[in-house]
C-alpha cells in the first residue's frame, strides 16, 4: 500500500528576513559567519534595527526540504509551528503553495511566527540569527499518527532539539515511524547545534537513525575530530546510510556498502543559505524513488546548485525538469 | 535656510508579495496585464490561495521613490500609513533602513497593513492587486506642518486619490506646501488611476502642481488622446515641469522652456515594479540639487535602469556611486 507521504519533514517553521552586509557588520554585532544563532526575542529587534533593508522569504530547513522535495514531485507533509499572524499566514501559503500538505494547527497565544535574520555577506556565505518565536509551542500534541505513522521516511531537522517540547515532539514521532516499519531521517543542522547536543545525537545516530545527513564540519563535530576522514572512520560501524556533504567537493555517501563519492554540480553561488536543506530533498526523493545511492547524491548535488544560484532558501525553478535536463531521467 | 527635507514623499505604504506566474494565471483570474487593481480582502485572500510561493519586499509607489532618493544621498522623508504589526514593522525597519525619515504613527486599530500581490509574467510586466489595508487610515492629522511646509518638493503618488481621508490628507500636505512657498509634484500612478479621477487630475495639474510625473499611457489617459504627442499639445501650456516616461523610448521633459528628450539607459529587464517610481527619485533628487532638466532625467533613467533589472521596487545598489559611474559625477 502506498504511504500517505513519501516524505514527512518536521522543523522549525521561519520565515528569512534576508540582508546583504558586509564582514564589518557580523564583527559589529558579535556575529559568527555561517553559523545559526539563535536570539531572544530582544536581541532580534536590536539587530533588526541596525539590518539594512531586507526581503523576506519562507524558510527554515526542514521547509525548504519539503518544498524541494515538492518540486521533484514528491509526496511530502510538514510538521512545524507557526503563530496565527502574517508572517505565519506567508508561511503556510507559500509551503502549500508548493505543493506540500501543511496541518499542523497555528498557535493563537504565545509568541509571533519565528523569523531569521539571514546576513550575507560578499564571500556567499549566510549567517542566521534566528527567533524562535511560535516554534517553542510545538508539543507531541502536534504529532498525528496519521502522518508520523505513514510516510516512508520521517525527516526532522537537529535544531528542534533546542527546547524539551519540540524535541519531546520529535521524539514521539520517531517512536511512530519506527513502530510502522518506516524509515527515520536526521540532519544535524548545524555544527554549533551538534555542539549543544552531541551525546544525544551520537545515540540516535547509532541506535535510531536510518539516513543521516550532515556536512563536514557537523560530522567532524558530532566526533570530535579534526579531520572528515577521523569522522567517517569513527561514524562507519553503526550507520546505515550517510550522506555527508562538503560544498564544492561534492557529497560522499556512506552505507553498509561502502562509500560513493559524488562530484558537485557546478553553480555560480550567490547566496549558500539552503544547499544542505536541498541536498537532502534531493536525495530523499530519489532514495523514496528507489533510486540508486549515487543518482540520490546526484539528485541532492542538482537541487542544492540551483537553490545557491539565487537569494533565499526554496527552489526557484522546477526541480523535476531540472533533474531530467541533467541527467536525463 | 535648508528645508527639512528636500523631498517629501507622500503614498500608500504597502509590503509587496511577488511571484513569476504565466499569461493564463492572469487570464484565469480576471487581472489586466500591467495594471494596478484594488483588491478588497476577501478578493485578495482568494487571489493569495492560488499564487505561487512568492516572497515578500516593502513596496508602495512614493516610498519606492523615498527610498530612491535617499540612495542617491538626498533628504527624504515619508508619510503613509501602515498598521502596528508584523508587516508594518517589516515597512518601517526597511524605509528607515535605506535612510528616510518615516514617523507617520502605526494605526492600532483597523485593517492590517496593506499589500501588493505583484505577478510578474514571462514578459518581464508587473500585475498589481493591492488591498489597500491601512492605508485608508490615514488622515489630515498624519499631516503635519514640520514636514509637509518644509521640503522644497512634496511629491505624492495619484494612488491616494482612492479614498476620501488620504485625498483629504493630501490637500491638506498641498496648501501646507503652497503656502510654504515650496514645490508640489504628483505622480498620476496607473491610466486606471487617471480615468478614476480624470477631472480632478486635470484640475490639479493644472493649477497647482510644479513637477508631474506620468508614463505614456498615463498621460494620454488624461487628456484622453490616441497618441503620445497629442497628449503633449494638450498639457503644454498648462504645465511648469512634466516629466514623461516612455519605458525602453526613454524620457520628454516638458517645460516653459521647450522639450528636452533623453534616451533609456540599457538594462537587462527583470521587473518592471517601480520603474516609474525611480525615476521620479532620480529627477527629484537631481531637481532639488540643482541640476539641470536634462541631469534630472538621466538619474531618474539610471535608477529606472537598476530597478528594473532585479525582482522588488527598491534600489539594490547605491545610487550615488551608480550615478556618479554612468555619468561621471
């Protein structure tokens, strides 16, 4: 019997507020370049105010996940918190928009749907400052059997870890998935987000995870080591997949059959906010596809081009097309 | 003495929601190419359930051209009403942010800020559908003497005519300004515009206003000719200063003085939003320096230029240099 999805994308529900700055201003304001910071509610008005003008554009990386893995042609739900406002109201029409069923019930009290502050710098590089806001309301309450229980692959973002409820929500989804036979999937987010949470993440990765997806400086993180090739020595005996990501030099896939490495695509980069987010939807929906690991690599390495040839973090073009334009499949 | 500002800009604050649609988006729902149609907000609520996902960028004809001017270096303040919340501080963080005074009060009670689903099509041509949201509350109060009786131009967008209480507003910001012994300038905004309000415009054009600003359609809407130059015939005895858009044709300046042409500046065009608005930045900041009418419509040509090569209304570089680098000062 089919799934309901192929894909279940659980995350922080953000909106980008999005800036060109240069290296001046993140050393101004305290800010580590391509790093996610989060911000209290305070510290994002004060930055803000000293924010030269922005546009504003869906995100949060489990979103562009779900919006790419649409854009494939996917079958694809998300699970995430947004405030009964407009910036929630932008949020949920644009993941719809993108063809991705989106229920999970608007918060009427508590904080404003979450914004980040995306600083680009001239180098391509994002720095993100982000403010929770309504994200902190999600609670197991929000996990539906119906869909935690019935997509192929459950996909959630390491950043829900930062508060007890969100990762209360997670985990109680992972329960689900892997009480119906499903597969469940993490991204590491960030490799200050593994710093905070290592020991949980080096448990689930060994104990639950099915598909792991990190970039460099996550995986060496997540060990401690200095090197990628310490991490994936370290990681190798308890993953089953592993698609680890190290920008221009492409991915390198690591399973119980060895490991594949796969070039990048070529882009011109303007703004590398969602390659990670992109490469997973890529991947996701050729692994869901019963695709082999490599053209899942290729998949990953075509959507994350073309989602850092332009500002901002969702696809701007069909990756379907795009994908049978460059491999011809 | 120096006045305040040198420009005033007068309008209705509106945050932009943009998308890339085909012809048959706009066929199926019932927009004119090119135009600018108000939306009540249940229309613009269905309109938004269709569009693609889109982003989000403060917009609003006059506050496009603040925001122009301001990059060019001039003193520019703003009066348009947004409401208190989440997009009415996304409005004020970027008009405040590209260096305009902007201290109109936020309405607290009322409709939400007001927004412009703009869809742009293959052809590079903007469709608008504005729900004018708070805008409609503006009234003579937000007028105050301190601003409207000292720039040495206030100039304001034909788009308030739509209500009673901002055309109110305006004529109020007029007699301040007239009695001041300063310039008033206005925008007539969109051919729909002028055949709303054709005999007032007239009227306007003819006895009070200094600077006009109008495109080809615009003008010829007016004094409701078939062509270009018959239009012309009929504003020229009436008029101080027009200056007239003609898109890829360039700019006619008309003036007691005879006509002065001047062609476009080449651009790669994108989107047309705000093409208009720019340029009225570019003249009105070369006008308010004192240059001459020929100067004026090369910097209006040189910002209509930048805008129109990117998505959003708003400059993307510094005009100022990009003035100084096409025309050497």
């Amino acid at each position: 019997m089919t799934s309901k999805h192929q894909v279940l994308c659980m995350g922080n529900a953000i909106v980008d507020i999005i800036a060109r700055v240069d290296d001046q201003f993140l050393e101004t304001h305290g800010r580590v370049k391509a790093s996610m910071m989060l911000v209290d509610a305070e510290t994002s008005a004060a930055l803000y105010a000293a924010m030269p003008p922005a546009i504003e554009r869906s995100g949060g990386s489990a979103g562009n996940t779900a919006a790419g893995i649409a854009s494939f042609g996917g079958t694809v739900g998300y699970i995430g918190k947004i405030h009964d406002d407009q910036l929630g109201t932008v949020f949920r029409h644009d993941i719809q928009a993108a063809g991705v069923s989106f229920d999970t019930v608007a918060a009427s009290e508590g904080a404003p749907t979450a914004t980040s502050m995306i600083l680009l710098t001239p180098d391509s590089q994002r720095t993100m400052n982000t403010f929770l806001g309504a994200c902190v309301e999600l609670t197991p309450d929000d996990i539906l059997a119906e869909d935690a229980g019935d997509a192929d692959v459950l996909y959630v973002e390491g950043y829900l870890w930062d508060t007890p409820s969100m990762k209360a929500s997670v985990l109680k989804a992972f329960d689900m998935a892997i009480a119906a036979g499903n597969k469940v999937s993490l991204s590491l987010s960030d490799s200050f987000c593994v710093d905070r949470f290592r020991d949980e993440f080096v448990d689930l990765v060994e104990n639950k995870v099915d598909i792991l997806f990190a970039n460099e400086d996550e995986i060496k993180a997540l060990y401690q080591t200095d090197t990628f090739e310490e991490a994936v020595d370290k990681l190798r005996p308890h993953v089953q997949i592993a698609a680890l990501t190290r920008s221009e030099k492409g991915s390198v896939i690591v399973s119980k059959d060895g490991e594949i490495t796969v070039g990048a695509f070529p882009a011109t980069v303007d703004d590398t906010t969602g390659a990670g987010d992109l490469f997973a939807a890529g991947f996701l929906y050729g692994y869901t596809n019963g695709r082999s690991l490599e053209d899942c690599a290729k998949l990953g390495g075509i959507a994350a081009a073309e989602v850092i040839s332009h500002l901002g973090a969702r696809p701007e073009v069909n990756l379907q097309s795009l994908a049978a334009e460059k491999l011809g499949s």
